[in-house]
C-alpha cells in the first residue's frame, strides 16, 4: 500500500490516527503484551518502527478478525 501526502500537517493526521504503541495494540488485539511480543517474534505481526514499537492500526485490525476466527474455532467453550 502506498500512501501520499499533500502537506506535513496531512502526514502528522495520518500518522497520529494510525499509529499505535505495543499497548494499545495489545489492547485491541486483547492480548498480554508478552503475546504481542511472541507474535512480532514469529513474524505473525509486522512492526512498524521498532523502538519503541509501534504499529499500523489497519494491520492490527486485520490481526484482530484473524484471531477472533482462532479463538471461535479453538475455544468454542467461551
């Protein structure tokens, strides 16, 4: 996906709405950190910047839909 921006200003909106800390991403994923962790480890999950971690929400989301199908076929007992 590539992105353009008219002006900085432009940039920073994106950049404020998208990005997001290894917290908020655990948070929304609702996950531990530690997963999160494990996750970035095995490739499932790309990092945007690295330190400190930050990620894309639109990744996130995309994570998030995956791991709710897991968990409805893995833990059908929640």
């Amino acid at each position: 996906m590539e992105y353009k921006f008219a002006s900085t200003e432009e940039l920073l909106e994106f950049l404020n709405g998208e990005l997001l800390s290894g917290a908020e991403a655990a948070s929304i994923l609702e996950i531990s950190t530690a997963r999160l962790g494990q996750l970035v480890k095995d490739g499932k999950l790309v990092v945007a910047k690295e330190q400190p971690k930050m990620f894309l929400k639109s990744m996130l989301l995309e994570k998030k839909d995956e791991l709710e199908l897991l968990r409805k076929k893995y833990r059908p007992y929640e």
